[in-house]
C-alpha cells in the first residue's frame, strides 16, 4: 500500500538561488530553494536554522528577484553529500511586485506540466 500526499497547493520540484537572512541576527547566507509553492519552499542550508526562526529572503526567478518573509517550520535531514540539512518555509509576506512575478512564475510553470508531473 503507497501513501498518497494531500497537499493544498502542488510543489514545483526544481531549484532556484536564494539569498536568506535571520531576522534576529543578519546573517546572510545563500543556498538553493526548491519544492517551491505559493505558500512556501524548502531550502538547503547549513545547520543554522531552527523551527520558528523568521528569514527575509530574495530568490531569483530568470531576471527577477521575490522578495519576502518566511518562518521555518522544520528542520532537519541532512543532505546527501553535503553538510547541510533541509527546512520547510511557509511564506508570511511578499512585496507586492514579487507576488505577481512569484504568482506568475509558478502559474506559468505549472500550465506547462502534464498532470502526473506535478507533485501534490
């Protein structure tokens, strides 16, 4: 018997720079997000994350930067062949021009995937 994943909004399973900082101290790292949604993304990062930490985040899409806010909701389960682990972010803001260019992004993708591609 295989599960079957109930998720609101399906995940674009591919990978885009990100730039994230912590609210509380600035620092500044860069990574990949990827298992991206219009609610939130999961990235990799380097054993610095913790549940509930906030991060302002800048993500590349082609010549486009989304801007925003996201809190970590887990984290954990390192990486093949890295030292880093994984974290769930949900999205809490963006810029208003981000929303569009993000919104759009995603739409556009997804309109272009079959649907056994896509990951719900």
């Amino acid at each position: 018997m295989h599960s079957v994943e109930r998720r609101r909004h399906a995940r674009l399973s591919i990978a885009l720079p990100i730039t994230y900082w912590k609210v509380h101290d600035g620092s500044v790292h860069h990574s990949m997000a990827f298992d991206i949604t219009k609610r939130g993304f999961s990235l990799k990062h380097p054993q610095d994350l913790i549940i509930e930490d906030i991060i302002h985040f800048e993500i590349k899409i082609i010549e486009e930067a989304v801007t925003g806010t996201a809190k970590v909701l887990w984290s954990g389960g390192v990486v093949e062949r890295s030292n880093t682990e994984r974290a769930g972010c949900i999205i809490l803001t963006l810029t208003e021009s981000s929303r569009e260019v993000f919104y759009n992004f995603i739409d556009g993708v997804m309109n272009k995937l079959t649907p056994q591609s896509r990951h719900y």
